[in-house]
C-alpha cells in the first residue's frame, strides 16, 4: 500500500512539473528576449519606455503641490535578457500619475474655481493615449461613466477609481 501511495504521488508530481513546463513555455515566460535581439513590432526596452515617460512627463502640468517621481521609472535589462513594454507604455504611465494628481486635488477643499480648474485637467484625459489605447473594455467604460458623472457633480464613481488607481500623494515639501 506505502509502495503504491509513493508511486502515485510521483506520478502526480511528474505530471505538475510537466504543465507546469507548459504552461511557461506557451505564456511567453521563457521566451524574452536577450540582449542583441531586437524586440517585436510594438515593443520597446526599458530605455526607450523611460524616455516616453519622461517626454509625456515634459508636456504635461501636475497639480498643484505635486512632483514628477524621481529615479528609474522601469527595470532595467539583465545582462541575459531584455525588460519589453508596450509601445507608448511611459505615455500612459506619465498621463496617468498626471491623472491621478488631478483626480487627488479636486477632493481637497478648496474654493469653488479651484475645483472647476481641476476638474478641467481631469476632463482632459479623455484625449490622451492612456485614455483612447490603453482603457479597453469595462475599464474604459467605467472610466467614461465616472468622468461624465463628475461633469454632471456626481463624484462617487470618480473617487472610488481614483482611490483603486492613484497614489495619495507625491507633493513636494
């Protein structure tokens, strides 16, 4: 009996390691690129997303109070293998901590024109490459929802995806 609850668990444990194996070979995990290959269309390396980042960064103006975070923004490449992100990734990211800055600001008390102001930033995301290519589905639907909600002075939508997608702060001293 002992003789054959071994051999069973063997085979089952055989059996885990070989889906296993599977499943990271058919995912993409084993498969990234290494140093000296190029990446696929639509893919660029760490070096490339920081530099969209920051560009993105350049053009856009934080709330009041706010900073651009400091630092690498992404991992850096192993000397075996290569970090790939989605092409315009920096440009979603940057638009979306401006996003975020916004969002935090309009629910700070404040004078009535200072809400308008920010509000006017935060309708602004709708023409930026976070909202039109990177929100998809039920995401970009609940995001539409809560903007037009704001507009119309109801805030709860808004505030629960600024609370699920945004830091508290990142205010300068």
């Amino acid at each position: 009996m002992k003789r054959q609850v071994e051999s069973l668990r063997r085979a089952l444990l055989a059996k885990l390691i070989a889906s296993s194996i599977f499943i990271i070979l058919n995912s993409g995990c084993g498969n990234a690129p290494t140093q000296g290959e190029e990446l696929e269309p639509g893919w660029i390396n760490s070096e490339q997303v920081e530099a969209e980042y920051r560009d993105e960064a350049s053009k856009l103006a934080l709330a009041p109070g706010w900073k651009w975070p400091e630092g690498k923004m992404y991992e850096e490449e192993s000397s075996n293998s290569l970090s790939a992100y989605r092409l315009n990734t920096g440009r979603s990211d940057a638009t979306l901590y401006w996003f975020c800055s916004w969002g935090r600001q309009y629910f700070e008390k404040m004078a009535p024109e200072g809400k308008e102001i920010a509000l006017a930033q935060i309708l602004k995301v709708r023409e930026t490459v976070y909202f039109t290519a990177f929100l998809e589905g039920q995401d970009k639907l609940d995001n539409e929802r809560s903007l037009s909600a704001l507009q119309d002075g109801d805030s709860v939508a808004f505030r629960a995806i600024v609370d699920a997608n945004c830091p508290r702060s990142n205010r300068s001293g």
